[in-house]
C-alpha cells in the first residue's frame, strides 16, 4: 500500500472503489435526479422570489435594487460577489453588473448571463403580484414600469441554478461566472460590462449560455437554434427637410411631407428587389414626426428607422441603400441641394446578431434531451427580434448560445392552435409567465447545460 493510499480513511477507499464500479450513465443519471430533486425543492422559495421581483421592476440603467438582491442571492449560494459593474458613455448612468464567481478546481470557464431590467409598459395582466410601479426618469418624465420580456424569470432561474450548481460541486470542476447584466433593453448593458474590464478583471469564459423565456413554447420545454438565432438591429435617423409655405400656394414651397412619403415606400423596395431572398432583412419606419398646423408646409419631416438582419454585409447593404434612396428622392423632387435630406445612423442602441454556436448548441442538446426528455426539447426558427447577449462573444471569438424556455401552460399553447386567444408577446402589458414550471424547467435546463460543459 502506497504512502498516500495509508493516509486515506478505509471507508473513504471502499466509497471511492465503488465509485469507480458504477458505469458512467448511471452516474450521470445520479446527477440529472439530484438537480431536479434540489429544483423542486427550491421551487417554492424562488417562485416567491419571482414575484417580489416581478413586482418592484427598474428600468434600463436604474436596476439597483434588483442588483442588490441578486448579489445577496449569489453570495449566499457561495459565490465571491462584484457587484456595481458597468460603464457607460452617458456619465449620468450608474453600473449596476453583477459578476460572481465559484471556483472550483480545475478546468474551463463558464459564463452564464441573466439580464434583470424592465420595461417602461403599464402592466394590465390582473396578477396578484402585477406591478404598480411608476417612476420618474432622470429627464423628469414619469413611467409605468413592468418585466414585460420575462427578465424576472431569467434573473430568478440564475438564483435557482447558483443553488443547484453549489450543492453539486463533486458533480463538476471549473469555473462558472454568472452575470447579472443591466440595461438589455437599451441595448447597452453588455458594453458597458465590457468596457468596465470584464474579462480583464474576472478573466476570459471559453463558453457563454443564456436563456430566454417564450411564450409560444409550453412550460417544461426549451427550444434550441443553432446558427443566427437573433438579428442585428441598427436605429437610422432621417431628416426630411423643405422649404416651408403656405397649404394654399404649393408651388412656392417645397412639401417634405410629400417627400416623406414617397421615401417611406421606396424605402420598401430595398428588402423587395435589392437582396437576395435568402437574406432576411426589416426596414421599418418606427416614428414620423412634421406639421404643426393643417394648412402650413412644414420646414422638415423626422423619420426614424429601425434596420434588422443577420449578415452584417446585408445591414451595410441596407444603410448605403436608405442614404442612395433617400437622396435620388428628394432630387426627383427638384429639392435645393442646401435642403437635402440628412441621414444618421444611431450606433448607441445597435445590437449586432447572435449566433448560437452551432456546435455549442449539439453539444447541450442531449444533455437537456436526457435531463427533460426527448420530446421537451424543440427546434426553433430563428426571430428578427434582437439582443445584447451575443456582445459577450466578442464577435465569435467566445462560442455562445441562447435558448428558449417555455412560459405558457399546456392549455394556453393548445387555445391558441384552436385559434381562441392570441398568446401575448413579449413587450405586451399582458404578457405572463406561468411562473413555476417556467422556473423548474429554466433551472434544470441551465443546470444540464452546466454540468455538460463543466463535467468531471
């Protein structure tokens, strides 16, 4: 008997052979029962978690209190806590990133993220939880404020899987980085990380994972999609300038609102007959702003932009298109070359597109396929919809991944194929998680992703 083999305790050596003995899917099976066992066990606390949360929201830029409570969450579960993370171009914007970490031997770096801000939408869902929150901006004005994208869900399963994830040490070795990430729907927050010295400071994730809840899916299921899973999106501004005149006397004028909406549908061809039909894209006028009085020209009209792809050719594409259409249109309309239309591109809200590693994704397909079932685990389309979570991936130098998990009841998914109601979508003052499966499965299914990654 070796030296070392005399300093460990007998039953310690039996316990340790017998280990050895039990086939690696029995294991593995061990573990998948334990971290439903603790998820359930837990689930009760965290659902009320969910609605204290739910009930006090912040917005983009103000989540202190929601910070603090999640830093005091993560501390308890045994991870060394930073918190105040976070800088901004816009001096007045305090950081409010969250970074904990639990280290635990050797072994690869696991980034996990929840986004905790909310949105300025008066809620209307009825929950005896809902929120009656308004607040007053740093601008003066007063907002309604509600977690109307689920970031409650997504902050509350970070509590849950940091519990999980604790007690089950001896079932991984690693590092996992969890981050508490303001101002995601600002499209600011994972920047203002970055440029605070995330990865300087805490070191560099060889992985990053997300979730997001979706209330298309029945609660218990997470759908996956490998590739460009969310679009790029990038805010134009457009100046519509004329030369202002009487409603009376048209010919003396210039009508940049004529002008307006004749660059509004040419602006519609760019998508139509300028790219590929395999190359999805959005060009959406969001906001038009000119006039004053029904029978005065106006001097000028704003149009505001919102440009969505997946290519980042296919977004420049679009931008030197909106500038060329813009322009030919307002010389068509024998406009002074002084009273051209200005054009901005707005880059303090632009998201670039996440892309969902592809192998990423297959490697924690089955994982979640044995920890929830087969038939729980869904192929999902790609949305033009747009995030910040792909910034942490330094443009595909981190591999990523972001998946959905289920927030309606098996009855609301059903009603709806029947066509009786329309499920309401995020960013809707009546969108409403079913809060305790959504819970259960967002924490088994990060927990399994973990574990993957993270195995011993």
């Amino acid at each position: 008997m070796s030296s070392i083999t005399r300093l460990i305790p007998i039953r310690l050596v039996v316990l340790l052979a017998a280990l050895a003995l039990v086939p690696a899917g029995a294991r593995a099976a061990d573990a998948e029962a334990e971290v439903r066992a603790i998820a359930d066990a837990e689930l009760g606390s965290l659902v009320r978690y969910y609605e204290a949360l739910h009930a006090s929201p912040e917005l983009s830029g103000m989540e202190e209190h929601t910070a603090a409570d999640l830093a005091r969450e993560l501390r308890a579960a045994g991870f060394e806590v930073t918190d105040h993370l976070g800088k901004y171009a816009d001096p007045s914007l305090h950081g409010y990133g969250v970074v904990a970490l639990l280290k635990n031997g050797a072994g690869p770096t696991v980034l996990v993220r929840a986004d905790m801000d909310a949105l300025p939408v008066e809620e209307k869902t009825g929950l005896p939880y809902a929120s009656k929150r308004r607040v007053r901006t740093p601008t003066g004005a007063e907002l309604p404020v509600m977690h109307a994208c689920g970031h409650d869900i997504h902050v509350t399963t970070m509590v849950g899987f940091a519990r999980v994830m604790s007690r089950l040490r001896g079932r991984w070795h690693g590092t996992l980085m969890l981050i508490g990430q303001p101002a995601e729907e600002t499209i600011g927050g994972a920047k203002a990380m970055l440029a605070d010295g995330l990865y300087e400071r805490f070191g560099r994730p060889d992985v990053a994972i997300a979730l997001h809840d979706a209330g298309i899916l029945p609660a218990g299921s997470v759908g996956l999609t490998p590739g460009y899973a969310l679009a790029n999106s990038t805010q134009i501004d457009v100046l519509v300038r004329g030369v202002g005149g009487h409603g009376s006397q048209p010919q003396d004028a210039r009508d940049p609102i004529v002008l307006a909406a004749n660059i509004i549908m040419q602006l519609q061809t760019i998508v139509s007959r300028e790219l590929s039909p395999f190359d999805q894209a959005v060009v959406t006028v969001g906001t038009i702003h000119g006039g004053l009085k029904r029978n005065i020209i106006p001097d000028e009209v704003k149009l505001e932009l919102n440009v969505r792809s997946y290519k980042r050719e296919v977004r420049d594409h679009i931008i030197e298109a909106v500038a060329r259409i813009v322009r030919a249109a307002a010389l068509g309309a024998n406009m002074p070359e002084d009273r051209l239309p200005i054009v901005r591109v707005d880059t303090a809200e632009e998201a670039h597109a996440l892309y969902n590693d592809p192998a990423l994704v297959e490697r924690l397909r089955p994982a979640m396929q044995r920890m929830l079932g087969a038939e729980h685990v869904l192929e999902q389309p790609p949305i033009m919809a747009s995030e910040d979570f792909g910034e942490l991936g330094l443009d595909r130098k981190i591999p990523v991944a972001m998946f959905w998990i289920g927030a309606s009841s098996a009855e609301t998914i059903a009603a709806a194929k029947r066509g009786e109601l329309t499920i309401p979508s995020p960013h809707s003052p009546l969108f409403a998680p079913v809060a305790a499966p959504t819970l259960r499965t967002g924490v088994i299914a990060m927990s399994a992703a973990a574990l993957e990654l993270l195995r011993r």
